[in-house]
C-alpha cells in the first residue's frame, strides 16, 4: 500500500457485483487511482459472504471462485476479517446513527482502516462524518471525491 495514497477507499458488495458482472467502465478511474497510488482498497470478509449467495443459488462455480480469488487472494485489496472489536464498534453505530447489522459492520470495517470514503450505491447507508460515500455512478467524477 503506497504511503503517498490520498484515498483510502471501501468497497461495498455492490461495487464487486458491478465490477465482476457488468464490467462497468465507469468504475476504471478507480483502478487508475489504484495504479498511481493516490488510494488504497478495503473490504471486509464479510463481503465474501454476500457475494457467494447469488452465485450458490444459481450453482455458479466459475463466479463464486472469482468473487473467492478477488476477496481471499487480490494484491489490490486489503480485505479484513470481522473481529469482536468490528462486532462491537457496528454495535456502537447501530445504536448512534443506524444501519442495520451487515451495513454496520461494514461501516465499523471502513471506520477500523481509516477510510474517508465508502464507495456504495446504497443511498440508505448511513457514513459517520469522517467518511463520504460515493456511488458507484460516481466514481468517474472526480469532484465527488474529498
């Protein structure tokens, strides 16, 4: 992880469904942020979790595997495991500004490695000051980003 990085951005599921399944263009700035070193990528295993179920059901090898290579193996991606210190700090954020408990452990994950910003298309996520969310349609702008 670059020590210069401006951004130290988390990635919701729905950005890995949208980068795996549609190959959305819009999302490259991101990987160009990535490869100049101006941001760093989180996740949390728990994303894992919600991947695999659309791939289990539809008994998708192939896509369950990638989501695996993506979240287990990635040089890109910092993925971080979900710890009693997460569990209690999404504790914490339900009970102060909302979000239900996979959403709050999400946001707990972001808040645990530092990210200022949350890259999400869900509009009900609730972000702590510190942290800005940018939609997935977003991502290409660069004023949105702080």
């Amino acid at each position: 992880m670059s020590d210069k990085a401006r951004w130290r951005a988390y990635l919701d599921s729905n950005f890995f469904i949208r980068f795996v399944e549609s190959e959305d263009e819009r999302l490259a700035p991101l990987f160009a942020h990535l490869e100049a070193g101006l941001l760093t990528l989180h996740t949390s295993e728990l994303t894992l979790a919600e991947l695999l179920v659309g791939p289990l059901r539809t008994a998708n090898a192939d896509l369950s595997e990638r989501y695996e290579d993506i979240i287990g193996a990635s040089d890109w991606l910092q993925a971080s495991p979900v710890s009693r210190e997460i569990l209690k700090r999404s504790a914490e954020i339900r009970a102060t500004i909302g979000n239900k408990q996979p959403d709050a452990n999400h946001v707990a994950t972001a808040m645990a490695e530092a990210c200022n910003v949350f890259v999400s298309s869900d509009k009900r996520l609730k972000m702590p000051e510190t942290m800005k969310r940018i939609g997935l349609d977003e991502v290409a702008i660069e004023e949105v980003w702080p």
